[in-house]
C-alpha cells in the first residue's frame, strides 16, 4: 500500500499543507525530517512515535532526517505549554543531545547513499548573527500572524506567564530549520506533532520567499488516552525508552496495561503490524476481551523494537510467574526479581529478625507503610487483603522467616491489587 494511504488508515495524518503530499509520498523520494527536543537523555515513549514516522518513510524509500535540537533546546519551544521551559545548562544539553543521537541509531539505518541523516541545528543556528539573522530572516514574519498561533496566544492569554522573546522567537529558528535542511540536504517535506502545525507552516512559507520552492508539511495527531489521562504516564511517571530510566519489565507492563479502547489505535500508530493483522487481532478483541491478547501482542512488540527479544521473553516468562496465583515465585532469578520490582518503594531489614516477633507480618506491613498500623494490618489480613511473594495470608500471627526468602533476599508483600513492597533483609547484626 503506498505510504500515504497507509498513514491515512492508520489514523496517523492530522493536517498537511496541500494535496500534493499524498502524490509526493506515494509517487516521489523525499528527504523528510522531524525534530527531536533534547530536553531529557532520553525520548519517552509519546516521543517514539515521531521515530516510528521516520521509520515508515525510509521503509517505503524515502531518506530520514532525525534533527537533535541542539540549538533550539537553548530556547525551549512554547507548543502546548502553559509556562516557560526551565533553561538547560549547554553542558547538560549536550549530554542529552549525546543520550538521543545513540538512540535514534538504533532504529534507523544510516548507511548508504540514500541512508538517514542525524543533524544538529546547532550547527547553523550557533552560527547566526543577531543582526543578519533579523534583517534576512526576521522580516519574513508577521507579528500579527506569530501572536495569532495558539502556542503564543494560550500564553499572552494567561497574564501571570505571558511568553518571553526568547520563546517567542522560536518559530523563526524552527523555520530557518527547514530552510538549512532544504539547502543542504534538499529536505521537502518537515513532519510533527500536531501542535507544530504553525511551525511548520512557517518553515514552508519561508522556504517559497527565499528560495521559491513548494515544500511540504504533515502532522500527526497528538497521542491521547480514551478516558482523558496524559499518555505516556505510568503510576511511576514518564515511560522512558532508556532502560536505565524505565526497566523493560516496566515498560512491558504498561503496554500490557493499555485499555481495550485504546490498543487497537496504539496497535495502528506504533507497530509495523498490516492493517490486515491488526485488523484480525481487532476481531479477537471484540469476541474475547478477557483474553487481552490485543495487549499482550502490543505489549511484545513494543518490547521487541525497543529493547530486545531477549529482554520480551525474560519479562513474559517472570509475568508468567509473578500473575499465576498458583506458582511458586523462587522459581525467579535475581535478576528477574530485581527488574520486575526495580520501581516499587523498598525497605532493608535486619536478617536477624527473620522468625522473631520482630519480623510479625502485622508489624512490618505497619513499618512499609502498606498499613498505618498493626491494628489496620491485622484487619487486612483477615479480611484477606495481604499477600507474601504472591500467596495470600490469612494468619494474624504470621512471620516472616528464612524460608520466606526469594533469592535468600527478597520478600514481596501486597496490599490489595496493585501496592506492593519489597523487604531487603540484608546480612545479620553482629
């Protein structure tokens, strides 16, 4: 299917400049490019569907341009923000601009004559001239049109932040983006998020006054959640592409946890699955809900492109372990066990209390703080609410002991559905 219908059945097309981006996707090879803010050093995963973008292009034969914002990360763009960026020390920004470029080589191909591209605006924008920069490229903007885009006027709207010159000016670095990628590389085509619409209207006007070329724009819509929530959250926070931010086992899971009104959507945006597959797997979903397996395919997938198989199936196999009422949680590894429960609060207790009144179970789920008090604690045992490394326990008295030990470390205690707590008994007291 050519690429453009492609993304449209996809639901991944939210506005373009004209018509004649369905013929130059489908018909033309176009260098295209998208921007990547290196305010983090790491892209999350609301983040990775502009990589899965420029992933599609250069299967269907286009060349990529992944654009590291090392200049304008100085700036900090005002699209769908309600207060201005904190500025990033350059030392910082530098690391992160590192941090993204060794991601983005991984999902994209760069080499060959026609392969991707990795550029950094500071190259040209740490370049410019104040004085040269307004007389060439100043005067090609409106005031009236810049302080008519929503990015801008949201902000003047709300008196108590208002918009600085230095944000206010990012949509004439943005543009002059466009027209460096034109003039070095022949870029035509410049993709973003929906709330880059003005940006890159602006980069395609500038590009026809100076150099008297129809270039194009697209955007893709904006990732959100059916029942209003911030995509890309977890009850830990952002969900990271780096492991050292986000454990695949965590990044699993919230793939594994997507809504059945959303994972058909998330199913068309972020896999290379046909819409011949998904659409199979969509008739699944309708008959068998209860079996989440539209979930469990997103949820492998998602893992397999960004960390590894390895990784998918290590995770899958300590799920497998850790959601059967039934199974014995030693049979886990170290390692399983410290990345299934990397992200959950822990305590480090003393060994030597392990089978003595101090390691009641009523006592150390008062001293975690999955209960306010032994009182509450024995109330939540009886009513059978508390679980140790997966079994239920219905005994008031209970104890924590040697036997008890996962990895002879570990004990994991719950709290109804979802809270849990890791206890670390570390070496004896002498």
């Amino acid at each position: 299917m050519p690429l453009y219908d492609d993304l449209e059945q996809r639901a991944l097309i939210a506005q373009s400049t004209s018509p004649a981006v369905r013929a130059a996707l489908n018909t033309q090879k176009l260098t295209a490019y998208i921007g990547f803010d290196p305010t983090a050093p790491s892209l999350h995963i609301g983040g990775f569907l502009p990589v899965t973008m420029l992933m599609r292009l250069q299967r269907a034969g286009h060349r990529p341009i992944a654009l590291v914002g090392g200049g304008t990360g100085l700036i900090g763009d005002p699209s769908g923000r309600e207060s201005e960026r904190s500025m990033l020390s350059l030392d910082v920004l530098e690391q992160n601009v590192a941090a993204l470029r060794s991601q983005l080589e991984r999902f994209l191909d760069f080499g060959g004559d026609r392969g991707a591209l990795l550029v950094n605006n500071a190259e040209w924008l740490g370049k410019l001239d104040l004085l040269g920069f307004l007389r060439d490229i100043g005067k090609h903007f409106s005031v009236n049109a810049m302080i008519a885009r929503d990015s801008v006027k949201m902000r003047l709207e709300a008196r108590e932040q208002g918009i600085s010159f230095t944000e206010f000016s990012y949509m004439l670095l943005q543009s002059y983006d466009y027209l460096a990628l034109f003039d070095r590389f022949g870029c035509s085509l410049q993709m973003g998020g929906s709330d880059q619409w003005g940006n890159i209207v602006s980069g395609t006007d500038l590009v026809r006054r100076l150099r008297g070329a129809e270039t194009h724009g697209l955007t893709f819509p904006l990732i959100t959640r059916a029942d209003g929530k911030k995509f890309g959250k977890s009850e830990q926070g952002n969900v990271w592409l780096s492991d050292k931010l986000t454990t695949p086992y965590d990044f699993y899971q919230f793939w594994l946890n997507t809504a059945d009104t959303d994972v058909i959507r998330y199913l068309k945006f972020f896999t290379f699955l046909s819409l011949e597959e998904i659409a199979d797997i969509e008739r699944k979903l309708v008959e068998a809900p209860q079996a989440r397996e539209a979930q469990r395919i997103l949820a492998r997938t998602m893992t397999e492109m960004v960390h590894s198989k390895e990784a998918t199936l290590r995770i899958e196999q300590t799920s497998a372990v850790l959601f059967d009422e039934t199974a014995d949680w030693r049979a886990l590894s170290p390692d399983q066990l410290t990345e299934a429960f990397a992200s959950s609060p822990s305590t480090t207790v003393d060994r030597d209390r392990l089978g003595t009144p101090a390691a009641e179970l009523s006592l150390l789920l008062s001293e975690a703080g999955l209960c306010q008090s032994k009182t509450q604690a024995r109330r939540a045992i009886q009513e059978g609410g508390v679980y140790v490394n997966g079994k239920k326990i219905t005994d008031i008295a209970a104890r924590i002991a040697e036997p008890d030990l996962l990895a002879g470390t570990f004990v994991v205690l719950r709290r109804g559905k979802k809270t849990f707590h890791v206890l670390r008994f570390g070496a004896p007291v002498s």
